[in-house]
C-alpha cells in the first residue's frame, strides 16, 4: 500500500533531460476534486514544448503531462463520481499534471470511459479528440463544401478528417505520403504532400472553380497565415497552433473569419454548460473509438520509468501516439 506516489518534475530552464523522478505524498481530494491512480499516460506535443519552453504558473517540482486515463479511488464532497469508475481526462496546465502514478482532478472535467474501451485506446483520446471537435465547432455547417486540414498526419489532423468528414464536408489533407491512403480510406477526398512546393496549386486545380470554406492548420499561425487566401468568401482559417494577432489579408477581400483553438483555456474560462457539452461530446468520442466509427492514431507504449526518452522520441516525430502503462496499486490517503 502507498502514501506517496512517483511523480516526474519539471526543473526551469533543463528541458526534458531535466525532468526528475521524485516522490509526492497522496491526498484527500478537496470539494468538486477526484483522485485518480493512472492506468496509461498518453504524450502530446504540447508537452515536450511547455517543459522546454515554461509556462508563468510553472515552477521547480512542477508535475507536467495534460493527457491520461485511470481509476478514480478517491472523491470530495459534492461529487457524484464514485471510486472505481473508469475516468479519462485532459489536465489543466495550471495544476500537477499526468506524468505520474496519481492525479488530482476537477471532477467536472473528467470523461466517463466505457466499459469495453481499453486503457491506452481512452488515454489517446482527449487532447487531440476535444481539439479536433472544439475546432469543428468553429465553423458553421455548409454540407458538401470543401475544408482542408493541414498536417492531418498528427493525431487532431487524424481525428478532424474524420469528423469532418462525418459531418458532411468534402475534406482534403496535408499529411507526409506515409499517411495518404489511410486518410483517404477514412473519408479524405484527397491529399497532399506538404513537402512538395506544388501541393497548393495542386489542390487549387482539383478545386477547379470551387473555394474553401475552411482551413484547419495544426503547423503555427505564421503557415496558417499563408494559406489564407486559399479560402472563399466567408472562409474560415481554423489556428489550432497559435493565432493570428494581424489580418493575414486586407480588410473588405475575402471577409475571412478567424479563430484560435486553445483547449486548455477551458479550465480556467469555461462555464458550467461549456463544461457540461465538453465532457458529453468526449464521452460521445469515446464511444465511437469503441464502436470502431473513430479510428485513433497507431499506439506506442513504453515504461513509465522511460518517459523522457519517450518525449525525446516524440520531439524528433517519430510517428504513433506515445503511450506509458501502468500497473494498479493501492493507495493509502490521510484522513480527510
């Protein structure tokens, strides 16, 4: 039985190299709090960029880690969530987060994970799958019309052409040429190689006459800035790295419209109804990964013990979603 639990810290200025593994003491969870033992840790890239790059809440002994899955073992007050349930959940990253045996949650953001669906298969989910659906939420439904998601290869490029798909649109991709026939047995209409300097003009050939209606880019603000006069009247450019600060283009053209995804901003700005839709549509994606309606990117899983080498991994693209397991244990918590 534990009182403490293994947890990786950050340390300012070290990048991943400096990530160390201590040991934390378990708590009671507070009112609306729920503590889960962690069954599989999933990798993101917002991870490897926020150790190296710091966040202003962040300081030494900082816990990273945004993505997991586990069991709850222990509730606050006022929480209807009982010990046992199977949880999946995207961390703020104002708080302590998955990178490690245990961790403490606002209950109301927590996803309930169905019975059948596996441990890592859940863990996968919730960063990539709730910003793929937060960015589909952006723009308005138009069936039939063209979108394009830039750098569908990632895991929210995978999850958005499927969605949209699902939806309606006729969508098209940027992925390396490893991912074209997968994405197109998924519903893309096409795709092309973002290393190929031809690839817009081949897309804008295809198009014939039609136009974009929207843009999804996962790449930076300034790339999703060049593609924007790709895009028709009322056109939407989708930022899911970044933002755009300035107009990509003159005021009364196209009449483009703008819009950041920014997951994490949920924690501290989201209200009770926003909270409410966000966890019943990540339960709505669970259940599709289950039901085999949602394919999930390739799963590679290491040992706990080898998280940083597999963020190392992660920083240099090595392809699949980066997966640790671990094993149950019994937690021993201080009298509330």
């Amino acid at each position: 039985m534990n009182t403490d639990f293994a947890a990786w810290a950050w340390n300012p200025g070290k990048g991943i190299d400096g990530l160390q593994l201590i040991r934390k003491p378990l708590l009671q969870p507070a009112a609306g709090e729920v503590l889960v033992a962690n069954r599989a840790i999933a990798l993101n890239p917002v991870d490897w960029k926020i150790i190296e790059g710091g966040h202003p809440a962040w300081q030494t002994g900082r816990v990273p880690g945004v993505d997991g899955m586990g069991v709850v073992v222990a509730a606050g007050t006022g929480v209807n969530i009982k010990p046992g349930t199977r949880v999946a959940y995207h961390q703020s990253l104002e708080r302590d987060g998955s990178f490690a045996e245990y961790c403490m949650l606002e209950a109301a953001s927590v996803l309930l994970v169905p019975a059948a669906l596996d441990d890592c298969h859940a863990a996968a989910l919730p960063c990539p799958g709730l910003t793929a659906w937060q960015a589909l939420e952006k723009i308005p439904p138009a069936t039939s019309s063209d979108v394009l998601v830039v750098g569908a290869g990632g895991a929210v490029g995978l999850f958005l052409v499927q969605l949209a798909v699902q939806r309606g649109f006729r969508v098209w991709a940027t992925a390396s040429a490893a991912h074209h026939a997968s994405l197109k047995t998924l519903g893309a209409a096409g795709v092309f190689d973002y290393r190929q300097d031809t690839w817009q003009h081949a897309l804008q050939t295809t198009l014939g006459e039609r136009r974009l209606h929207a843009i999804f880019d996962t790449v930076s603000g300034a790339h999703a800035a060049t593609l924007a006069p790709m895009l028709g009247y009322n056109g939407h450019l989708v930022c899911i790295q970044d933002r755009q600060d300035v107009a990509p283009l003159p005021a009364f053209s196209t009449a483009i419209s703008l819009h950041e995804v920014a997951l994490n901003s949920f924690h501290a700005h989201a209200g009770l109804n926003d909270r409410q839709q966000l966890r019943h549509n990540g339960e709505r994606l669970l259940g599709a990964l289950l039901e085999g309606s949602l394919s999930g990117p390739g799963l590679q899983t290491f040992d706990f013990q080898q998280l940083p080498q597999a963020l190392q991994e992660l920083k240099k693209g090595a392809g699949g979603k980066w997966i640790a397991c671990l094993p149950p244990s019994t937690p021993v918590l201080p009298q509330a």
